[in-house]
C-alpha cells in the first residue's frame, strides 16, 4: 500500500514538472520572438564599451540580417550622413558612400547630383544586380568663410520608392584670423555713416598680411598696406554717403594670406533715405488696354523733403493719379496702363516709375505683369 501511495507521488510530481518545464519553455520562445519596446530600443543602439578593430556594431548587423528583398529594385545607403568635423578654410576633403541593392531587380544609377563645393567621380558601373554593392566618392570643397557648412547630394535610381536617395556632409571650418566687429549698423545722417574701426588679428600667432578690401560699389574703402605684416591690424573705414544711399545693404570683404585666414566678411546695412512699402507691383492675368490703380506708400527716414518735383516712367505706361503726405509719408496713386500684347508668345511686360524729390533725391517704383493666356 505504502509503495502504492509512493508511486502515485512520484506520478504527481513528474506530471508537474513537465507542466512547468512546458510552461518555461513557451515562455522563452515568446520573449526571443516578441521583444518589449524598451529592448527593442536597447537591441538598436550601439554598446556604450569598446569594440574591437573593424567589428560592425550589433545593430548594423540586425539591420542587414533583417533587409528583407524588395520587388524591384531597392537602394539601400549604409551610412547617408559624413561629418568631416573642423577643417581649414579652402581646403579639400574626400569621403565615401557605400550601398547595395536589396530588391529583387536590377537597381539602374542613373546619375549622382552633386552641389557646388563637391564633386563625384564617374561611377565605375551603373547597373547593379540583386544584393550587389556599389560605393560613391565625393571629393568635398570647403567654404573660406567660418561657420558650419552643410551639403546635399543625390544618387538618381530606378528605386520608384526612393529615386532620390539623399547624402548629406557637414564640417565646420574652422579659420585662424578674427575680425571685429562683424556688422555695422549705419545711417546717412551721421559722420562717416556710424563706421567704427574694424579689428583684425589672427589666433595662432602668426603674422599675416592684408591683400585685399572691397564693398559693393566701393561704398565702403580702407586703406592698408599689402607688404606690412603683423599678428594683428586696426583699419579705419571710410564711407561714401552718396554711394551708401544706392547700395544701402552690402558686405565688406578682407582677404589676408594667412593659410588658414579665409575670407573676412563685415556685413553693413544702411537705413536708407525713403522707404517705399511696394516697390514693385505685379499685376496677373491681365488684358491689353486694361488700366489698374495701386496704392504706394513712401516715408522719410530723416525727414528729408517728400515734395515731388518731376517723375518719370520708362515705357509710358506708369503715372501718379493722386498723392497726399500724412505723418511724414507720402501717400500716393499709380496708375498702370496695360499695352498691348507684342506676339501670342510674349506674356510679359515691365515698366518703372522713378520719383525725384525737389532735394534731388530719388524713389524707383516698378511694375511688371502677365497677360492671361
């Protein structure tokens, strides 16, 4: 009886312990093809410890294992993003792009876009079959101005998914001349416009030489001598008013010959004399013989006369049908007479409209329109 009872509990606990082991076992086949969210996003970052020399990461990895074929032709780019980091100003850098085709069809290269500053030798194929791999090199440009730098290319396929695969550079270039300041404020009404004196002085201790100032127009000029050579330099600028007041808005330009100098920018701008809310008017869809009216609003900066004393309009086709100064601004009425279209194939036409004050000052109002079809 006790070898009854004996067998009967040796029968219990076997049947429990395949219950559990059935259990375990189902368990773990549910975990290893069902991962939680916080592993899926562990299993896709890369390991915070060292790896070894030319091993890949875990997650490139999985990513390649799990590329499943495409019906078609399918680009696939291992890396679209480069970072050249700090570079020196005009210098030349090349890197490369690899990529594989994971459709099922011939993945056909049409051409590589490249932007300026880059330039991409001719691939070495263009056709590439089923799991195939191809590689684009770029040769990179740097700007010789300071400041991040960032560029865009594209690999042109067949891939009616992704027929414009994009690659993208960085670099931050990096030079070793400063100038101060790098923008100035100015007006028409103050001595020599508001220009201070511009500071120049390299961060490497080594002595350079000033070879070249220019502004749009000349409106800003600086005297230097291009044989002097120092680690540092003060420039005094001059600038021309009348010169300023026709180009309000500019950069100045410094080239040293410091290799790693770049090209100095000192951006200005000018409050101008008049300010004219629509300076230029477009007109769309319009017929021959049509006449329009615009209103245009013009405001004296330094209360410089707004009294008309002539006006004149370039083709005949702009004039003032009304004017009226309130608060210091002149408010005025444009009437633009629509000519006649010269051919079926000319839908264009332009006029300008320029406004001199009884101070000889000048205002340029144009128009432009599009007959409808």
């Amino acid at each position: 009886m006790k070898r009854g009872l004996l067998g009967c509990y040796f029968a219990v606990f076997a049947i429990l312990g395949l219950i559990l082991g059935c259990n375990e076992s189902s368990a773990g086949q549910s975990v290893s093809a069902q991962p939680s969210a916080s592993e899926s996003v562990l299993a896709s970052q890369p390991s915070p410890g060292p790896e070894p020399a030319g091993s890949a990461k875990p997650a490139e990895i999985k990513k390649e294992d799990k590329a499943e074929p495409t019906d078609g032709p399918k680009i696939l780019v291992t890396n679209a993003y480069h970072d050249f980091g700090n570079v020196g100003p005009g210098t030349y850098h090349t890197c490369e792009f690899t990529f594989r085709n994971v459709g099922t069809k011939t993945l056909k290269i049409e051409n590589v876009q490249s932007t300026c500053g880059c330039s991409v030798p001719k691939l070495e194929k263009n056709d590439y079959e089923p799991g195939e791999s191809g590689k684009v090199e770029v040769r990179f440009h740097a700007p010789t101005v300071k400041g991040e730098t960032k560029k865009q290319l594209y690999i042109i396929s067949n891939d009616v998914s992704n027929p414009r695969a994009q690659l993208e550079l960085r670099a931050f270039v990096d030079v070793k001349v400063e100038v101060e300041p790098e923008e100035f404020s100015l007006f028409l009404n103050k001595p020599n416009a508001g220009l201070g004196p511009i500071t120049i002085k390299c961060t490497d201790n080594r002595p350079f030489a000033i070879t070249k100032v220019s502004s749009p127009q000349e409106a800003i000029t600086c005297e230097f001598d291009p044989k002097k050579k120092a680690t540092e330099f003060t420039l005094n600028p001059k600038a021309n008013l009348e010169l300023l007041s026709k180009a309000p808005t500019g950069v100045l330009t410094i080239d040293v010959d410091h290799p790693l100098g770049g090209t100095l920018m000192v951006r200005y701008n000018t409050l101008p004399r008049y300010e004219i809310n629509r300076p230029r008017i477009i007109l769309q869809n319009i017929k021959p013989g049509y006449k329009e009216q615009k209103e245009v609003v013009i405001t004296s900066h330094y209360g410089d006369s707004l009294k008309i004393a002539k006006s004149s309009s370039r083709t005949g086709l702009m004039k003032i049908v009304k004017q009226e100064i309130i608060d210091n601004a002149l408010h005025l009425t444009i009437e633009i007479s629509v000519p006649e279209q010269e051919a079926a194939n000319r839908r264009y036409f332009s006029d300008e409209l320029t406004i001199q004050f009884d101070n000889s000052e000048e205002a340029v109002i144009r128009a432009s329109g599009w007959f409808k079809n």
